[in-house]
C-alpha cells in the first residue's frame, strides 16, 4: 500500500509513504506530488515509521516531533518497478494519484555514517500528466476595468465593491503562494501575510485575482495606509510593520484551478468557482472573498458611498477573463476623483520643508510624451518625502521630460528626472486647461507602469 498524508507542521509538506518489508519507506515532500513531467520537486528522505501510522490522522502536540494536523490526502496501492538505495520507481493506483514516478537521490549526495542514503532526493513523474490537465500559467496579467456609468439592465451585471489597494495575481502552488503585482513585480516578500493563503489552499493548485488593502479602524480599506509596506526594505522591517498593519487579500477572480485554465469561462461560472474553495474562513485573517451583489446597482453604489469606499465595478455575468485587456465588460464607478500619474521632476520645499521636496510635477503619457497636468504638495508624511526623495535621485536628468509648457513659477527652479516612477492623487475636478485642481499625493502604485497611465475621463 501507499499513503500521502498532508502535514500542517512548522512548514507545511506531504509526507509519502511506502509500504516494504514490515515498514512505511518515507518521504517528506514539501510542495506535494508533481503532475507533470516537466517539474522536479524536492523529497527529503525520512525515518521509516511503523504500518499502523498509514492510517493516522489527527493533531501532532506543539513541541514534539512533527508537531501539528495530519490528514490522509491520497491511499492506495502500488506496483513496485525498482527499488534501490538510490532509486525507487513505483506505479499509484490512489484515488487521486495514478501514474508511475521515481524517486532519486540527487547527484551530489553521500552516504551517512549508518550506511544509510542520504536524506536529499528528488521525485518525477515519468508518465503524461492526466488527461486535460494545464500546467499552472505563471506570467498572467490581470483583466482592466473601463471607467463607465452604472448599466441600464442589472439582470446582466453583478457588482463589486471597488477596493482601495494594490491589485494582484496570486499562484498558488503545494501550498507555497507567489504574489505579483499588475505589472507582474514579485511582492511575496512585501506581504508575508499572505502565505496562510497557500497553506489554506494545501494541495491545490491556484490563480487568483484580488486587491491587497489596508484596513481602518472601521473596517475601511485605505490606500495610504499600505504606503509604509509599499517604502518598507528589508526583512526585519516588513516583519514589523506587517504586525502593526496586517493586510487583506480581497479576492474576487480565480482563473485556474487544479490542471483547469478558466479564462474562457463566464465570469459567472469562475465566481461559483471561487466560492467553493472556501476561503473566508476562520482563521484565514489575511484573506478574504470580496462580495459580489445581484443589484439594483444603485443601491451597491449607494452603499458604497456611506461606507466611506472608493466605488464599485460592475462585472457583465457573461464575461470572459481577458489578461492584460481593459474591457467594457468590466466598469468602475467611482465616488472619488483619482487619477495614476507620472512623476517628471520636483520642486524644492521651502519653510518648514526647507531642504527636502517641495512638491512634485506631475504629467500622463500621450501618444507624443508626457503631458504635464499640474503639481501636488500635500499628502506627504515625512517618511514619504524621504523615500520619494531616495527613488527620484538617482534619476535626475538634465532634459525636461514634458512636451507641455509647466509654469514658468515651477520650470525655472524644477529638477527633472526620468519618468519612470508612477503615483496616484485624488482631486476635485479637472480644469479647462486639463490640470488637476487640488491635487493630493495618495501614494506610490508600485503595482503599475507609466505607460500604463492613462487619464480617467
């Protein structure tokens, strides 16, 4: 017989085992069984345990050996093809797992002092993955909303609250989650949080789509409050501010799942999806799924105003998801002007800024450059004008990169530098000179690119 058996210890792995001589052979296996042949996973060879254990499931006290839950992922049989202390293949016949696969000690391992082979192996699968099945996509970009009016027919619509945070795509993968940003920048490390989203999932194999927010006192998500995770460097420091202000993965989109891409499905049919994997849970605090509303849409809108939201989307129940597509079928409805824009140079402070940024001069990218729409000076913390200050430095250029005149009053004492750093502001309205009146920093969107910026009309 074999068994797999799910451990949730200090790290959470699959333990493999199989039955020889009396014993359960074992294996711990940290990201789960391979499906394909194309990907290795490591196996780290473990102490034999005795034949009774094939059936254990149940909570390992905290403290001793392998402390945590064990649960029996898969069991069955297997045919045995070769067995030696430096490779074993075998055939499964489980009731998820069927296909033949061999385990290997790697090329650099040596005998320990019992005799025994070392404890650093690998496992393959040597047979086609099953049938239909996709390998896990690892460079999707996620599907754009247009800004647009409420729809006239809410029976074709679902709504969403529009959340106010950093969008991301998440892949999961034997328990292990890697978090990217819009334009696909690694942000794993950013948000430690979010691996009790991996070891949630366990086994499966995930792509999820959802917002990172910060929450307030009131349960309010607040883009400034992920500023200081967004400038944050260094390990110890994240830690820290991950404890004082955890965040939430808000998810509302799963586009694969376990071997299936669902692009092509309707947004209808990938939301049932969603919600069957369960994963506003108790104790999946970092975690949570954005709700979905049937209408009116004016009520969802409404509602969204008195909680204090940013606005809401608006999703056609027919939609297929589109990476990297800004489409009609998705609609944002906003409560607040917002505006991404382009950083092309700085002013210097003065008074009790002496020294330090003034304000910044702010364009969005057209067909021929960088049109200049207006400067903000407010909405800075001191540890903001630090870190903006460290970013813009390096990037000093001697050419000014807008193709629109920018007031003589900020031109003749402006540092310009390489558009490359991209925020958001809030403001009031937009002139008939096309600036922005009153202009406030919300922060760095480190989840986009300038030529992704465009002007919200």
């Amino acid at each position: 017989m074999f068994v797999i058996q799910e451990h949730h210890a200090r790290a959470l792995h699959w333990d493999f085992r199989l039955e020889r001589d009396g014993v359960l052979v074992s294996w711990a296996i940290p990201k789960g069984l391979p499906l394909d042949k194309k990907t290795n996973h490591l196996a780290v060879h473990t102490e034999d345990h005795p034949l009774e254990y094939a059936t254990f499931e149940g909570t390992i006290p905290e403290g001793e050996y392998g402390g945590g839950k064990v649960s029996i992922w898969d069991s069955g049989t297997y045919d045995e093809l070769k067995w030696s202390d430096r490779e074993v293949m075998v055939i499964l016949h489980g009731r998820r797992m069927q296909g033949t696969y061999v385990l290997f000690a790697t090329k650099d391992s040596r005998k320990e002092g019992n005799g025994a082979a070392s404890r650093a192996w690998m496992i393959h699968r040597m047979d086609d993955a099953p049938e239909g099945y996709t390998p896990l996509p690892r460079d999707l970009r996620p599907m754009l909303a247009t800004l647009g009016m409420l729809p006239s027919d809410d029976e074709s619509w679902a709504y969403e609250f529009k959340w106010d945070g950093v969008r991301a795509l998440s892949y999961v993968d034997g328990g292990r989650i890697h978090v990217a940003s819009r334009n696909g920048n690694d942000l794993t490390a950013s948000f430690p949080e979010l691996r009790a989203v991996g070891e949630q999932l366990g086994s499966r194999q995930v792509v999820l789509d959802g917002e990172i927010v910060a929450l307030d006192q009131l349960g309010r998500p607040r883009f400034q409050l992920l500023q200081p995770r967004i400038h944050a460097s260094g390990a110890d420091k994240v830690k820290r501010l991950a404890a004082e202000q955890p965040v939430v993965y808000m998810v509302f989109d799963v586009l694969y799942l376990d071997g299936t891409l669902l692009l092509e499905l309707p947004y209808v049919e990938r939301r049932q999806r969603l919600e069957g994997l369960k994963l506003a849970t108790k104790g999946a605090q970092s975690c949570a799924l954005s709700p979905r509303f049937t209408g009116p849409g004016s009520d969802v809108l409404y509602a969204s105003m008195a909680q204090g939201l940013e606005g809401i989307v608006a999703k056609r129940l027919d939609s297929p998801y589109l990476p990297g597509r800004r489409s009609p079928s998705w609609r944002k409805i906003k409560n607040v002007l917002t505006q991404e824009v382009v950083v092309g140079g700085w002013t210097p402070g003065q008074g009790n800024r002496q020294g330090r940024l003034g304000s910044l001069l702010l364009g969005i990218p057209s067909g021929d450059g960088l049109q200049y729409v207006g400067q903000v000076g407010t909405g800075f913390s001191d540890e903001v004008l630090d870190d903006l200050a460290a970013r813009l430095g390096p990037l000093r250029s001697d050419h000014r990169p807008f193709i629109t005149e920018v007031p003589r009053r900020y031109a003749s004492v402006a540092a310009w530098v390489v558009p490359t750093v991209v925020g958001e502001v809030s403001f009031s309205e937009w002139t008939k000179e096309g600036r922005l009146r009153q202009p406030s920093w919300r922060g760095l969107r480190i989840d986009k690119s300038p030529d992704e910026v465009r002007r919200e009309s």
